[in-house]
C-alpha cells in the first residue's frame, strides 16, 4: 500500500503525504474513514480549454473533478506538444509540468500559464488528475492553440548622456517599444549594472500612450492589447509604489471572505440603456474613516460595474477601460479589473466596515462577453493609506482589463497592466506612497505588438560632488533578434552654466538650419556658431565663426536658439557651438554634421541683392563643373572697377559681396555698375545701381 506511486514519485514520497495528511495508521483505521487505497481515480477533465495566446505562453483553465477518496485532488499532470495528443502513448511522450498544491474540491476554478513556448507554433494540451493515492483520472480533452509571432524591439535612445549643475533634478527617459506588425508579446527585463551612482537606482515605468481616432462600443469593441508589469512598479509622481505577492517583499495572498458578514450592493443605477449591473453604479457608501488618497482625504466611496472604484460621482460606467495615467475620464480611480463587466444574475458586490479597512468585494463577476472571468477580487483601503487588491479567482480571459490607480485629474497614476496577460487566482496587489519595501533594480513585464513603455530615470545632483557618474542599462528580452541590449547612461556634475538639451541641423532647398536648446542656463553671454566643410578644397577644412547668438544670462526656463547658414558648398558640414561666459570663459558643444549637395546643374549669375545698394550688396552665381572664373565690376564707362574671383572653382553654388570699392579700397560713386562673370565659355553680365 505505501509503495504505490504519489504524484508520479515514489513509496518514500508516498508516506510524505501521508504523514502530511496525518492519515499514518492501520488499514483498518483507513478503510472506516473511507480512504480505501484501491479507490476509483478521479472523474475526467472535459472542459479544459486553452486561451490568451502569446508569443511564448498559453493559459489553460479548467475544473478540478470530483473524487471520492480522502482529500479530493491534490495534483496535476499537465501535457503539451506540438505534435497532436491522441493516445496514452501521445500524452506520456509530451513535455510534462506537475501541479502540486492544497486538496481541490469538485468544481473549483484552475488556471496555469504555460511559459517558454516556441514562437507560431500549433499546441495540444491535455490533463490528468490525481488524487492522494496517485489514483490518475482518464486523459482529459485536447485543446489546441498556436503561439503568437516573434515579437520585434525598438529601444531609444541608444545613450543618455547629461552636464548637470550641482542641486539639480531633471529627468530622462528610454523608451522600449515592440514594433512588430502582427499579434505578439515583448516579455522584458530590465536591469542596472556598472553603477557609479551613489546610493539606489529610482526609475520608473510608464506607458506611452497609443493615439488613436477610433470609436468603439460593446457591439464594436477594442481588441488592442497593451502592456504589463511584472513584481513591482513606480514610484509614480506623487510617491506611489506597487508590489505584488509573486516579489518575496510583496504582500501575502490573503482571502478574507465578506459575503456572509458584509452588506450586498442591491441600488444598482443604470448609467446608459444598459441594466445596473452592465452599466451602472453604486453608492456613495461610507467608509467609515479618513482615507487619504493622492494627498486628498475622502470619506465616501462609489463603486462601478465595470470593476473600478472611484471617489467621483460619474454619470458613466466607462466600459471602455483605458491607460493609466489620462486626463481622460474616470479619474480618482482604483481600478481592480475596469473592463466591460457584467454583473448579471450571477455576479453580486458587498462591502464592510471593519475598525481600520474598508472591503468591497465583487463576487463571480463574469464579463460582458462570453469567455472573460468571471473574477471574484477584493479592494481593501487601509485607514493608513495602503490599499491592497485581492484576486481570488481569475477565470476565463482577462487579457483585456486595466490595473492600476490614478489621481483625481489623470495628471498622475501608477499602471500595472493594461490590456496584457497578468492577472491570476490568489494573488495579492498593494499600492502605498510609503512603501515597505526596497525598490527592486530589476524590472520585468510584457509589451503587446504597437505598444511602448517608458523607463524614466531621475538624475539628481543634491549633494553630489563634481565629476561623472554613469551605469549600463541593460534590457533583456524575447526578440530573438535583438535578446539584449546595453544603453550606457553617464552625468557629469559641473559647474558648466548652460545644459543644452538638443543641437541640430536640417538642410531646406540652400540654406542650412541651425536649432539647438537649453533648460537651464547661467551666466551666458551667447554661442558663437562654427562652421568645417569637408571636401576636395583643402582651404575650408577648418573651423570658421559663421554667426553668433545672443544668450539669455542666467534662466531656469528652456530657452529655443537658432541660426541660417547661407553660404554654402558641398560636402560634408560640421557644426559646434563655441557657449561664451560673461566672464570669458568657454566651452564646446558636440559637433553635428550634415551632408549637402549644392552643385547646380547649369552655370547661372543672379541679379545683386539689394539692388539699390548702400554701402554693399550679394552676388551669387552657380558653377555646375570645375571652372576657371573672373568675376568683374565695370563702371557704365566699361571701365574695371573691381576683380572679385580670378581662379578655379568646384561646382557648387556661391555668395559674394561686393562693398563699394574698388581694386584700390576705395569707395565708388553712385550710379550704374555692370557685374560680369566668366566661367569656362559660360558669359552673363548684371547691371547693378548704387544709391548713396
């Protein structure tokens, strides 16, 4: 009897659970309890299904069965393969994953997410139970399901690097993206390694929001899914950290059932045509206490059909959830699972009071479409501020629900998933501004194909003594292509007065745009802007001052700069600013460089600019080849007044100024004067008036 096989282990295992069940003792003992070793095995698993496909997961629910012996069923024995399950030989040759755990009475919800599957592949999936004497029920039904597509990263920028001014705080962010086109899940992780920062490693992790003109309704629903965060998550901006039961510091999973001792919610308010339950609203209820939330104490609280809690009265039900944080309505929210739930007949929703919480309990709560829950969860708002968020069992899909809190105008809000696959039975979720936790340096959650996610990090200078500081931030994931990625991040505390945030260049028909940026600024007199062209003409391979700027002295506000460069040639074109101190102190931005292509495809003079002129006007002409070219001034007499170009040019186009002088600096007289250029057998002229 004790050598029979337990859970697929041996007779020493065997005697384990039965000493675990204190069920040790003689036969006789056994069989008057009813716990016959020879008893029946468990009924057949037939409504095994297998949803909420990702690119490496399948979730599969079931019903655990009755059994007659002793304890029910303590095990099971989940099979999957690629290749089809049909016979006894199929399931035993498939992978296997054993599930062990506390006796399961007939009928209760099961839920396991198989993780580490192939990318597009077709899965069967099939089960057995077994019962404390390693009894194994028949192989269940086979579901089959297949895996999305290989996700595809994006991360930028590729570096973060800043000039900092001691005492300050300003923030940066990387942004991970999955770009892929088709269905598929991002899972990642991110950690910070090589760290020169003193002290812990605050980042947080926000959405980006996907924008989107799209109406949809209950008959014409979103099917875009969103992103998840695994563990823990935040701070947000007023202070707000999440941890869930699965982080060793996170809260215990614990179910402290109020249908029997609380109130039932019976004044459902429709809020559309929808009935109360669908649609609708309840409350306010009170709370028996100060609750302070996002700084703010509130004393009633309304519950709404579509699993969401808020301390806002709205005329809205809002099935359709959204990301977190937006200004959009709800706000002041504690979303549990906001999505398009419908209480039914089934569903029922009770609340108590008890000397330092609040409960609201939503109790076989299915969805509005068949397949989505039911959920039975609590929220707990703790007189201290913690509020705490029970999930007792997640049936069906739950992939298309949003978790997290936000604050009474959507300016600020804390997301743990949205849209994603991540919600489960007997787990356990807490928010506080005041954690008790220390805050993880390893990041992870999954990112749906089109969606992104921010990784802001703070830099902070307070106390921090001039020099670099840097760290490698290092972002593992499931793009097979792309499996990790290293985005150096340095700061460097100077007393350098002007943080220039952006320096650019555009090229728009001849002319080159110069842009650049700054947040903070001090002491600055202005930037002189420099100018290196690199091509076959030796002579202009150096730096050259080509404009110079004004600044504004000293500002906290970011201030906007820019600058024209007309006078171009082709080739490649470097930039920097040369940033000037009022005391005369200066120093160098990094360089930009540009590509431009300023060859002419026919020779050309164009008339003067300004004509009139006083004291000087432009010329510019164009040179589509090489040429040998004699730019001339000649007074109406014909007379030369003035050799401007005499040598060989590239092609390219070119401004000249002529001042009014003549070959022996002197000042010409007003009246008319004749330009004419030379260039190969290429021969215009321009006539031209000065005016003085």
């Amino acid at each position: 009897m004790y050598g029979m096989d337990l859970w697929g282990g041996s007779s020493g295992e065997g005697l384990k659970m039965m000493e675990q069940y204190n069920i040790m003792g003689d036969c006789s003992m056994m069989l008057t309890l009813g716990m016959d070793p020879d008893s029946t095995a468990p009924d057949q698993i037939t409504d095994l299904t297998a949803i909420d496909p990702t690119s490496n997961s399948v979730t599969l629910n079931w019903t655990s069965p009755y059994d007659s012996s002793f304890g029910g069923i303590v095990s099971y024995d989940l099979r999957y393969s690629s290749d089809p399950i049909v016979t006894e030989d199929d399931f035993n040759n498939a992978a296997s994953i054993l599930i062990a755990g506390d006796p399961d009475s007939a009928g209760m919800s099961k839920s396991y997410i198989i993780h580490e599957l192939a990318f597009s592949t077709q899965y069967y999936f099939a089960v057995k139970a077994s019962d404390i004497w390693g009894n194994k029920s028949l192989m269940s039904n086979v579901p089959n399901l297949a895996t999305w597509d290989a996700p595809e990263i994006n991360i930028t920028p590729d570096s973060i690097a800043h000039i900092i001014l001691p005492d300050t705080t300003i923030a940066d962010s990387i942004v991970i993206s999955n770009t892929s086109t088709v269905n598929s899940t991002l899972d990642y992780s991110i950690e910070f390694i090589n760290n020169t920062f003193p002290g812990e490693i605050y980042a947080r992790l926000m959405p980006v929001n996907r924008l989107t003109d799209d109406v949809y309704s209950k008959e014409n629903p979103d099917p875009y899914k969103g992103m998840s965060i695994r563990g823990s998550g935040g701070p947000d901006l007023f202070g707000y950290e999440w941890i869930d039961s699965n982080d060793p510091q996170g809260p215990v999973y614990e179910w402290n059932d109020i249908s029997s001792t609380g109130t039932l919610v019976t004044n459902w308010i429709p809020t559309s045509i929808y009935t109360g339950t669908d649609e609708g609203k309840a409350g306010p209820f009170t709370l028996g206490f100060n609750f302070k939330f996002y700084g703010i104490e509130y004393t009633n609280i309304y519950f709404y059909s579509n699993g969401f809690i808020s301390f806002v009265d709205y005329d809205d039900a809002y099935m359709s959830n959204g990301t977190i944080p937006s200004s959009s309505d709800p706000n002041n929210i504690i979303a549990a699972v906001w999505d398009d739930l419908d209480g039914g007949t089934n569903g029922h929703v009770y609340y108590k009071t008890e000397e330092n919480k609040f409960i609201v309990q939503y109790t076989d709560w299915p969805g509005y479409y068949g397949g989505t829950g039911p959920f039975t969860f609590q929220v707990v708002l703790n007189k201290n501020g913690k509020i705490i968020i029970y999930y007792k069992t997640v049936q069906g899909s739950s992939n298309s629900a949003t978790v997290g809190i936000e604050n009474f105008d959507g300016s600020d809000g804390l997301q743990v998933a949205n849209n994603a696959t991540y919600l489960e039975s007997n787990l356990a979720v807490q928010f506080s501004a005041e954690p008790e936790w220390l805050i993880a340096d390893n990041l992870s959650g999954t990112i749906y194909n089109g969606n992104s996610l921010a990784v802001i990090l703070n830099f902070i200078t307070e106390d921090l003594e001039l020099g670099n500081y840097s760290l490698d931030v290092v972002v593992s994931s499931n793009d097979p292509d792309n499996p990790q990625w290293t985005i150096p991040v340095s700061m460097e505390v100077s007393e350098v007065p002007v943080e220039l945030t952006s320096f650019t260049a555009e090229n728009t028909s001849d002319v080159v745009i110069l842009k650049w940026k700054t947040s903070t600024e001090k002491n600055n007199m202005g930037f002189e802007v420099e100018r290196k062209i690199s091509n076959n003409q030796s002579e202009v391979n150096q730096w050259v001052k080509i404009g110079y700027v004004k600044g504004n002295g000293t500002t906290t506000e970011p201030k906007d700069y820019s600058l024209k460069d007309n006078n171009l040639m082709s080739g490649t074109i470097q930039y920097r600013l040369k940033q000037i101190d009022f005391n005369g102190s200066a120093h160098y931005s990094n360089k930009i460089e540009i590509t431009v292509n300023n060859i002419p495809t026919e020779f050309a003079l164009s008339q003067n600019y300004p004509n009139p002129f006083n004291p000087s006007t432009s010329i510019r002409y164009d040179i589509p080849v090489q040429s040998d070219v004699t730019i001339n001034i000649y007074d109406g007499l014909g007379r030369l007044i003035r050799t401007l170009i005499d040598g060989v040019k590239e092609p390219g186009k070119y401004t000249l100024t002529w001042d009014g002088r003549n070959n022996y600096n002197q000042s010409v007289a007003s009246g008319f004067y004749i330009c004419k250029i030379k260039a190969g057998k290429f021969i215009n002229i321009k006539k031209m008036l000065m005016l003085k």
